[in-house]
C-alpha cells in the first residue's frame, strides 16, 4: 500500500504543477486532468522513490512527461492574434470553433506574491509565445528558465544529454527573443488593479460606454476567442459594445485568471435569469491615456465552475 505521507508532502506542489503544465499546453482543463494523473502515478510509485532526487524534482519529471506525450498528437493553441492582423474597423465577427484556442489558467486564492509570479509566466501573450517552441524546447525552457532547474536536471527528466538540453534551451531563448511580448509595461500595483477591476465591473453592468471609453487605452488589443476578429483601438471596442454588448442587460463578478484581475459575465436570459457568458482577462498599465491595454474575453460559459463562479444568477 502507497504511503499515505505522500499526500501531505506532495499537496504543496500542486498549484506550480497546475502552472507549469498549463504552459506546456496551454489549456487549463487539460493541465488539472494531467496534474491529477500526474499525483495519482506517483502515489502508487511511491513506495520505490526512495528519495533517490527531491519529491518535487520527481513531481516534475513525471508531469513534464506526461505533458509531452499529449504534445505528440495535439495542435498548437492559440489566440486570434495569433492567426492574423488586428482591425480598428468596424467588422463582422467570425467563430471558428475548430481551431485549439488557448484558454485562461484560473488563479483565485493566490497571494500577492504567486499572482506575480504567475503574471510574469503565464500572461496570455507569453503563454501563447511559448507554443510556437517545438515541444522538448518548450518543455526545457519551462524547466529552467521558470521553475529554476539546473540544464542537467532538467535533461536528466527529459531523457536527454545535457548537451542536448543546452543546445534546446538556446533555440527557445533565440526564437522568443526575436518575438517577444512587451512585459515592463505591464502595471504590478494591486492597488491599481483593484481600482480597474472596480470601474470595469461598473462600466459593464451599467452599459456604460464613456465609463469604459475612459479605461481604454487608445491602442487598446481586445480578442474574443473562438471569434478569429480581433480589435486594437479604443474606438473599434466601443463600438462593438454599443452594437452587440451593451444592447442586452449584463451582470458580472470579479475572480482572478493568469494573475491578472478578470471578471465572469454573464447575460440577461429569456426568464430573466443571467446565465454565464465570458471571462474578461483584463491587463492594465500605468498611464494617463487609460490604463487597460489588453482585454481578453473568453465566450465560454464552460469556464466557470474552474473560476468558481456560479452558472446562474438570478434576475
């Protein structure tokens, strides 16, 4: 019988393996089923682990594996602006619902230092950069350069020389050098994203168009997966929300994805209940010419039970 030790000890690295494989794969689902497996294999191996390298050294190897061998039959996933240019002009939407879109990973009940953290490793944008690495480099680079593995070890979980290993992780720095997302910008101040989280959430549910223009940046990027359109200028968001958002009663809730604020939207339905819509992932930066610069949202009301939002809300 497998030690039962193992769960007190193994417990406390859940939430890094839930991070480290989601940007393997960029899907949150897919990410808690391979940490779940990942446990399970290692409780029932326990007993023959003998400490031979630290519990969470192991942890990783078997969930980096596990992940590569999902990598062998999946697509890269992505996000709208990874399939084209962006538009500030009015234009009809497309739904795609059979590209592998890259989802949000849910980060309620973090603390202030693992939501920074998380915000430098799994912002959408750099989530999205790591799947174009081929899948040994993407999974070197994630070892090293942000769970701090040495090359060796990382190697050694990888089944490959450490020469090897190297040479890996100098392609995937190269190819992300040369695209790289802007990051500095990015605004760390909790204050400021409590305070952007407050006027969204007002703007929203009141269809207030100029409360939400005074948030936008005027080179806002506004995706809407599985719509393939996206938008980048303050002028095309809000004349989306004022011909399709804002012309049906909305209710929203605060929650938290990829350690940035978000919200979960829901929609006015027939009986007058609201019924999960989306998750907004909201990115802010410092500035006088508005703060949000980024605004992911999400059309899958799937999501919402990962982000312990409720499905219905009353009228």
């Amino acid at each position: 019988m497998p030690d039962e030790n193992f769960w007190q000890l193994a417990n406390p690295y859940r939430r890094e393996l839930l991070a480290h494989c989601y940007r393997l794969l960029g899907s949150s689902q897919d990410a808690e089923d391979l940490v779940q497996d990942t446990m399970l294999r290692a409780w029932q191996a326990y007993d023959g682990f003998h400490g031979r390298a630290s519990l969470r050294t192991w942890l990783y190897r078997i969930a980096t594996n596990a992940c590569l061998n999902v990598l062998k039959s999946a697509q890269r996933r992505v996000l709208p602006s990874g399939l084209g240019a962006g538009t500030d002009a009015v234009t009809a939407l497309t739904k795609i619902e059979s590209v592998p879109w890259l989802g949000p990973l849910p980060t309620t009940g973090a603390d202030p230092a693992e939501l920074a953290a998380l915000r430098a490793s799994t912002r959408l944008a750099v989530v999205a950069a790591f799947q174009r690495l081929p899948p040994r480099q993407r999974a070197v680079l994630m070892l090293v350069d942000v769970a701090s593995f040495r090359v060796q070890e990382a190697a050694e979980s990888l089944g490959m020389t450490t020469a090897a290993a190297r040479s890996a992780l100098q392609r995937a720095r190269a190819t992300l050098a040369a695209d790289t997302p802007v990051e500095d910008e990015v605004t760390r101040d909790p204050g400021l994203d409590e305070e952007v989280l407050r006027r969204y959430l007002k703007a929203f549910e009141d269809g207030d168009t100029a409360g939400l223009a005074r948030l936008l940046r005027t080179d806002v990027e506004y995706q809407m997966p599985p719509f393939v359109v996206w938008f980048h200028s303050r002028d095309a968001v809000l004349d989306h929300h004022t011909r399709r958002v804002f012309t049906t009663p909305r209710r929203a809730l605060p929650t938290s994805a990829n350690g940035f604020p978000a919200v979960g939207s829901y929609s006015q339905a027939a009986d007058g209940s609201f019924t999960a819509h989306a998750i907004h992932v909201l990115e802010a930066v410092d500035g006088v010419d508005g703060v949000l610069a980024r605004i992911v949202v999400f059309l899958d009301p799937a999501l919402f039970p990962a982000f312990r939002l409720p499905e219905r809300l009353p009228g």
